[in-house]
C-alpha cells in the first residue's frame, strides 16, 4: 500500500509558500497551499491529508481558530505549525490546541523539518 505523502500548507506568504512546497516537493512530497484560514478548513474537509503545515497569522481565521475548529470536528491529523509568532505563550498555546511540533519560520532548518514530518507520517 502506498503511503499518503499529501501535505497541506497553510501559508499566505506566496515567496514562503513557494519556497516550503519546493523543498517539500523535492522530498517526494505532494502539496497542496491554502492562503487563509476559511480555505485550509474547507481543504482539510474536503481532502485527506497525511499532515497539515500551519501558519498562525493568516487571513480570515488565524491558525489557532484553524487548529480549534479542526480538533472540535475530531479530525486527527497531524499539524505541525510553523509561524514567526515563536513566543512561548504561543507554542504552548498551539500545542494545547492540538498541534504535534512547533517550529519558528525563521529558525526553521529544512532537513529538521522534513525529518520531523517523515518521522509522524511514516514517509
């Protein structure tokens, strides 16, 4: 059987969204990019994702409201969020809410983090 390697990423900086599926695609992954918070929502109902990237500034609904509604619905899959709100107030918060890892977009080390997502979905 083959492994789910579809990844959503929420991220309304195009140059970062761009630039994250790249290094993702060039893994084998496959990505699809939701630019606010309404569109990752209505992706993640419509779609089955291994993983969900998630930015918490966005447009709409911000990724904590995101990663609320998700969980409220019993979806189950794995989010790591990755944002410059690195404070620790907002990890915990993030990670309260049900996300698995946070990583700060500009400490981010690539091969950190595609180790870190092949280690949750078993890619």
């Amino acid at each position: 059987m083959k492994k789910n390697k579809k990844i959503l990423l929420a991220e309304d900086n195009t140059f970062l969204a761009k630039l994250t599926s790249n290094h993702l695609k060039c893994e084998g992954f496959d990505i699809d990019v939701a630019v606010d918070g309404n569109e990752t929502l209505d992706k993640m109902k419509d779609n089955s994702y291994a993983m969900l990237l998630l930015d918490l500034i966005m447009p709409n609904k911000d990724g904590f409201e995101v990663l609320k509604q998700l969980r409220g619905w019993g979806n189950k899959t794995p989010v790591f969020v990755f944002s410059n709100l690195a404070q620790a107030e907002d990890k915990e918060e993030a990670l309260k809410l049900g996300a698995q890892k946070f990583f700060a977009k500009d400490e981010v080390v690539f091969d950190d983090l595609i180790r870190e997502i092949k280690n949750i979905i078993g890619a």
